[in-house]
C-alpha cells in the first residue's frame, strides 16, 4: 500500500473514502511483489496496480464491495487450467490479496493515514496488518517508525500482541524490507495463529555519479526514473552544473574522494564513477571498495581497467576489494551513444540488485521475477 502513498495521502486529506487492496503474498510467476497496491474511492477512480492486468477487474469489485460492507477480506488469485475464461494469473502465478475499507469512521483510517503521511512525505515508516487469523482483527493494523518503535494504532487484542508486533515491524524497517510472518494471538507462539503483513517504506536510495560527463546526463535521467536520489560530482565547477544536470537531485563540486568521505551511504546506494581520469579515480575507488554499498561500478575501456587495477593495487587495494568493482561498467549490450550507455550501466545495477543473470530470457531456464517469489512466513519464536 505504502507504494502509492503519495496518491492515497491526498486522498485522505481530501476526506476521500476508498478500499485498498495490497498484495500480501505471491507464488510462482506473479508480476508483482508483496505491498503492491490498487486503491478505489467512493466515485469509482482506481489508481495502482496489484496483477499488472491478470485480475484487476476482479479486484476493482472487491475493493467497491468493501467499501460498501466495511468488512476485510483475503482473496486468492491463481490460473484456472479447466477454465480460460476464470479470474486468474495467466503467467500462471497465485497472489494473495488483502482488500481493507478506509472510510471517514473506520478505526483503521488514523493508523493508515499516519503511516501514508510517513512514506508521502519521505519518512521511514513500517506498517504492520492482521491479514488472517479472527475476523474481527483482519485488517486492524498498527505503524512504527524509526524513532517511535513502541508503535502507533494497535489491534485491540492481547496487548503483548502490540508489542512483539511493533518489535518484528522496526526489524523490518530497520532492514528496508516487507513480508509477513506468523504469531499467536498473545503475541507469542502461543493461541490462535495471525498472519501478519509488514509494509516498510524507506527514503529513495542514493545513485551518486562521478563525473560530470555527456554520459553521466543520461545516467541521471534513468537513475531518477528508477526511484533513486541522484547526486552529480565533479571537482570541475565549469561541468558540474544545474543547466547541464537538471533533473539531478544534488549538484557537487568537489573532489570525488573527498566528497565520498564526508557523504552519508547506506546498503542500498550505488555508485558510478564516469571520470576514468586516474588522479580521480584511484583515490575514489580506494574509498568505495571499502564501503558497505550495494554497487561500485567505472567506466574505460578494457586498457584503462587493467591500468586503473595495477594503480589501486599498488595503494593497497586488495584483490578480495577489486573484485566487488564493475569494470568496464555496465552490460554488453553493445551500447554507443550517451543514452544506451546509460541503459547497460542501469542494467547491470538492476541484475545486480535483484539476482539476476543479464542473459536473454529467450531461451533461458532462469526464473523471470527472481525476487519476486515470496519469502517463506517468518513464525515468532523461530531460529530463521
């Protein structure tokens, strides 16, 4: 739900009523991840997706029948063989659907709206939802941030419930990431068990391009579009500007390593060092190879990076280090222009972060969505 907050956020400041269905869990070859939402107010205007198009019709229904009921429900989607013309995933996937009524009474809607200002506004927030388990707790929820891990909204239950909750649910914040896991009704493995949805929303992650190049303006326009906070750096003030970078988040100019010193990453940032100029390049990935970031990657030719090896090399960079560097950067995609070159090196980012080969799926054995198949439940009082 929290991957159209923006959209919803508005929604509740316009006093909307509207239903929300978030996918909760997915199997097989589905086309959308957990958290995936489609949202439908009282007037019928739909914005989100949860199928890419397998089932959206069949859910536009449930979300309208919600909202007139005020009840939650779980539906299952999956392919129907006996039956072309059934509701279901014709990739032949099953998704698990959570449909929840906001509307202007519901006790839900306060803890929903806190957690879709959180995430609208950029704020780190996880929210944690009841998708199965009694009825008359599906679908109650409860938000916690990185500041207030005690939780806000609750289930109404066992109140050790709401505080192992809100524990699991900074864990998952704490990790950027979204799943479910089971606990007992008391908030152990004891009682009834509960499914419980975990949403987390984080800050976009970093893309940080080094050199203000023609190749690094094209660079920047695929990493916006891919949801990351671009940051342009150039120790040359003549290069690094706004004219030239406008759709950057953040214009630097200083020396790259220096920049990388005082520069705040995180697991998820990546790093694309397009100068391959030594003086710029050695001090700077000296540095990076030795961060905690998901991506390290330089331009040059097949010369330049055995050059630029024998360089680090000699200032102590060791081979366990350089072998965390994409170099030449990007994938074989026989990439000449400013903008293809940008499509390869955004490429090898993406199958470095989700798993993926970088081969052609035609002819391929390869899972198509690698990260895409849900995790197994996480069950409280378990070693996993």
């Amino acid at each position: 739900m929290l991957d159209i907050a923006d959209e919803l956020h508005r929604w509740v400041e316009q006093g909307r009523d509207f239903a929300v269905a978030t996918v909760v869990a997915v199997g097989g070859s589905a086309p959308r991840r957990p958290g995936a939402a489609l949202a439908v107010d009282a007037d019928g205007t739909a914005i989100g997706s949860v199928s890419g198009g397998c089932v959206e019709g069949a859910v536009y229904a449930l979300c309208q029948q919600a909202l007139e009921d005020g009840e939650s429900v779980l539906e299952r989607f999956g392919y129907s063989d006996e039956d072309a013309f059934a509701v279901g995933l014709t990739c032949g996937g099953v998704i698990d659907i959570l449909v929840t009524p906001v509307r202007a009474h519901d006790p839900v809607r306060p803890v929903l709206a806190s957690a879709l200002e959180a995430a609208a506004r950029g704020r780190a927030a996880a929210l944690a939802r009841i998708v199965s388990g009694p009825r008359e707790l599906v679908g109650r929820a409860l938000v916690v941030g990185p500041e207030d891990l005690s939780g806000y909204g609750g289930f109404g239950a066992h109140p050790e419930l709401d505080r192992t909750i809100a524990a699991e649910a900074g864990a998952f914040l704490e990790a950027g990431r979204t799943g479910t896991l089971e606990i007992g009704e008391q908030g152990s493995r004891c009682g009834a068990p509960l499914t419980v949805l975990v949403e987390s929303s984080v800050p976009p992650p970093r893309m940080i391009v080094f050199g203000a190049i023609d190749f690094a303006s094209a660079l920047v326009r695929i990493g916006t579009f891919l949801g990351y906070r671009v940051t342009v750096c150039d120790a040359r003030p003549v290069f690094a500007t706004e004219a030239r970078f406008p759709e950057a988040d953040e214009i630097v100019v200083e020396w790259p390593h220096r920049y990388l010193e005082r520069t705040e990453v995180d697991a998820r940032t990546v790093l694309c060092v397009l100068t391959h100029d030594a003086k710029f390049d050695v001090p700077l990935l000296q540095r990076a190879l030795r961060l905690p970031v998901a991506y390290v990657g330089a331009m040059g030719s097949r010369r330049t990076h055995l050059d630029r090896n024998e360089r680090l090399r000699e200032v102590g960079v060791t081979e366990l280090e350089l072998a965390r560097l994409r170099s030449p950067i990007g994938l074989d995609l026989g990439a000449r222009t400013p903008e293809e070159t940008a499509l390869s090196i955004a490429a090898e980012i993406v199958a470095s972060r989700r798993g993926g080969s970088g081969v052609s799926l035609t002819g391929a054995h390869t899972p198509i969505h690698h990260d895409v198949t849900s995790e197994p439940v996480r069950r409280i009082g378990s070693v996993a």
